[in-house]
C-alpha cells in the first residue's frame, strides 16, 4: 500500500469536498497550521488506509508532505503502520530558502502576523490575498510574472509546458493563514518547533512552556526505512537545508537511509519533470521491492 501526500507550500485542504465546511465558521476551519497536519490529519490518513487494507504503509511526501511525514514519524504517529518512508524535496529547515517570492512573504507573514491573522483562510485567488500578493510582486527580485518560478525556483531543466500550464489551472490553493504564518516562523527561526503564538503567556496556556516545543528529527525510528531525494537546484528545499536535515539523521541504522541528489533538479521537478520516472520514480519502486 503506497500513500502519497504533499505537494507546494500554498497547497492546502483543497478538494471539493474538504472546503465544504458544514458545521464550523471560516475562522474555524481555517485555524490550523502544519501541527495539526502532524497531529490529527496524517494519522487519520493512516489510520483508515491500514483499517481498510489491513497492511503496513509505504509513505511517499513531496515538500509540504515531507515537512509533515518527518515530524509525524518523529512524533511516534504511525507507529506499527509505517513500513517505509520516501521524501522528495525534503522541506523541514528553511532558513536558505532562496526563493524570492518565499523569502519576501516570509518576513511579510512574520511583521504582519496580526493583521493577516483577521483572514482565516489564504486563498491565493482571492480578493484580500491577491492584494497582498500583489505588493510583494513589487519587491526586488521577485518576479510574479512566472509564478511557479517565483514559488519554487526555475525548473527549467526538465519540465514540460503544457504540463506545467495543467498543474497551474489547479495550484496553488487556499491554505490556512495561520499554516502560511507557521511557515514563515519555521524560515526566520531556523528549527522544526511547534506554532508560536507570539507571546511567552499564550505558549504557555498551549503548551505550558513559554516557547513552543520542538520536533526532534532524530526520533525518526532509527530502523525506518528511508529513500531521500533532493535536488541541487531547488529553491525551496535548499541543499544546505537537506545538509542539516540529514545531519540530524545521522544516527539512522546505516543501510536504512538512501539518499539520491540530482544536480538539475528543482522543486517541481520531482513531480511534473518528464525524467522523473526514469531519474526518480523508478528508484523509488526499486526501494519498495527492497522493504516489502
Ligand atoms: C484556534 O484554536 C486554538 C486551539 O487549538 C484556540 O486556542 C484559539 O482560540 C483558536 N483561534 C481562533 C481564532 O478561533
Ligand atoms: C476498522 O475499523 C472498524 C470500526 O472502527 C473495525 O470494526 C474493523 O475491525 C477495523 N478493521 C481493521 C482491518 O482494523
Ligand atoms: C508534454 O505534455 C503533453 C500533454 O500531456 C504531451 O502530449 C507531450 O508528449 C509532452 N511532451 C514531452 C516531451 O514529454
Ligand atoms: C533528540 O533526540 C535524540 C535521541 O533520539 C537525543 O539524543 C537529542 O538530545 C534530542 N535533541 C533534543 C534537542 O531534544
């Protein structure tokens, strides 16, 4: 059984049918960051997917997928389900992220926490968002024209255009602001902590600590096994991002951690690039066969 999750940081909750909210109020909805992907929704994932087939999990997450399958496992979640885990562009230290429109709305989401914190729900289609959006275009070095460059750096080396033209009909979604503004403390801090509310009393009554708690990598079952991909081009999963990240693996059972690096990547690439099957795709299902 092999379940796939993630994709780009603007990526949200967004079928059809999980935007239908009947009981609850936007701000409501709305209110989670990646904790709760960590805490409630992934497990719940889990849960039904070995309910129903009664068989251990291979997990595949690509960026936001990554970010929230390492803290999960870290966490302990899926323990007893898991089988073995693959991380494409992995995203979990941010700080040399070099994507400009990234960097920009960083620093933005982070100065204008509580007046973004009135909008619940970040729609990039939407009226407020578009504004804001808008005036970030403005900043050096940030080119919205391209947007998919602007978010995730250039994939020029092998994505296909009408491909690429698909996935933008679709993406990005609404995500939750409060997820946007967790991001951007996880760039400007620089370690995979909880969301921080701003003020030593507030983290306190969340988490009885005046700062929030920290995830710790290195709880990843050291016996898990782990496929990692990365690309020497990737703008938001940026090489020495995965440095530290593999740093923190560095007490995995030796022989259960794989790494691949591809020169030519970038973000997108790992998804929509037309060598990904070949370069990627087909190690992957090689490292499955192994851990069955
Ligand atoms: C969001 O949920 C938290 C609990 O997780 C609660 O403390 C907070 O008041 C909620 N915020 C809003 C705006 O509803
Ligand atoms: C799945 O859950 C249902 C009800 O929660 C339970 O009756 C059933 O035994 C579970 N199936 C498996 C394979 O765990
Ligand atoms: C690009 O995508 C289109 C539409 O999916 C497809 O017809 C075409 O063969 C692709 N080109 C390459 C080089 O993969
Ligand atoms: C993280 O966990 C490892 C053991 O898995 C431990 O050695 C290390 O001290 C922990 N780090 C922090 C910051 O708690």
């Amino acid at each position: 059984m092999v379940l796939m999750y993630g994709l780009l940081t603007l990526e949200g909750q967004d079928s059809a049918e999980s935007t239908l909210h009947s009981t609850l109020a936007s701000r409501d909805f709305w209110n989670w960051s990646w904790d709760e992907l960590v805490t409630y929704d992934l497990p719940a994932v889990f849960d039904f997917v070995f309910n129903q087939t009664g068989q251990k999990i291979h997990y595949i997450g690509h960026s936001q997928g990554t970010l929230i399958g390492l803290a999960s496992f870290s966490e302990g979640h899926q323990a007893g389900k898991l089988k073995s885990a693959v991380f494409l562009s992995p995203i979990a230290y941010l700080s040399h992220m070099t994507t400009a429109l990234g960097v920009v709305a960083a620093k933005a989401f982070v100065g204008e926490i509580t007046t973004l914190l009135g909008i619940a729900e970040f729609n990039p289609k939407g009226k407020e968002v578009t504004v804001f959006l808008n005036s970030l275009c403005n900043y050096p070095g940030v080119d919205c024209y391209d947007l998919l460059n602007a978010l995730t750096g250039s994939n020029n080396c092998c994505l296909n255009l009408s491909t690429a033209n698909i996935f933008l009909k679709n993406e990005p979604q609404s995500t939750a602001t409060k997820n946007m503004v967790h991001f951007a403390q996880t760039v400007r801090d620089g370690v995979l902590a909880k969301y921080n509310y701003g003020r030593p009393d507030y983290n306190v009554m969340h988490y009885g600590e005046d700062t929030p708690p920290l995830y710790n990598i290195s709880n990843i079952p050291h016996d898990l096994p782990i496929f990692m991909s990365y690309g020497g081009l990737d703008a938001l999963s940026d090489v020495q991002d995965v440095q530290l990240l593999l740093d923190h693996l560095k007490f995995h059972d030796v022989g259960k951690l794989t790494v691949q690096y591809i020169k030519n990547y970038a973000h997108a690439d790992f998804i929509m690039g037309i060598s990904a099957k070949d370069i990627v795709y087909n190690q992957v299902v090689q490292f499955f066969k192994n851990h069955q």
